[in-house]
C-alpha cells in the first residue's frame, strides 16, 4: 500500500537510524501516491522509535511494500487531497 513517495520516506528512515537534525518529506504533486488517498509521507529523528513502540517494524513494512500502514499509524501520512496537476514527486530533506 501507498507509492513511491511512501517507499522512499521508508527507505529513507530504515537508512538514517534516527539520526538527529535530519527530517524529509516525500510527496506527489497529484496528491495521490500510487492509488491511496495520501500524497506521501514525512520522515523525522524518532520515527524508527515511535514505530517500534507501536510494534511496527520498517523492515516488515518495507518487505510488504506496505508505506501507507507504516506512516499511517504514526500520523505521518501528508495527505492534501487531490490537486488534479501532476508536475512531478516532491522531495524535500532538512538537515540541521
């Protein structure tokens, strides 16, 4: 479940390992990522702890291709309904 913003953001926090200043957003201009209702995902310092204390594992959800269970669950889905322009994936990572 979800696309390729989802399936990055997850990628992207199984690589980090939480490290500190570093957060990232991943989105489809369309508003939809792949045939869900959300446009992507976030990533932030504490996402791999606030899954696991939920019992989600990334390595599972990544298995399952599964973005939109994983960030679903910990409120981090970025849903903006859909925009009917689709200029391209969005990208965006904040590093402090």
């Amino acid at each position: 479940r979800g696309g390729r913003a989802g399936e990055f953001c997850m990628g992207l926090a199984q690589a980090l390992q939480g490290q500190e200043g570093v957060w990232a957003l991943a989105a489809d201009t369309d508003g939809i990522d792949g045939v869900e209702d959300n446009a992507g995902a976030r990533v932030a310092p504490d996402t791999l702890v606030r899954a696991a204390a939920q019992g989600a594992r990334i390595g599972d959800h990544l298995d399952r291709n599964d973005a939109y269970g994983y960030f679903e669950r910990l409120g981090d889905l970025v849903v903006t309904g859909p925009t009917h322009t689709n200029v391209n994936d969005f990208r965006a990572l904040l590093v402090l």
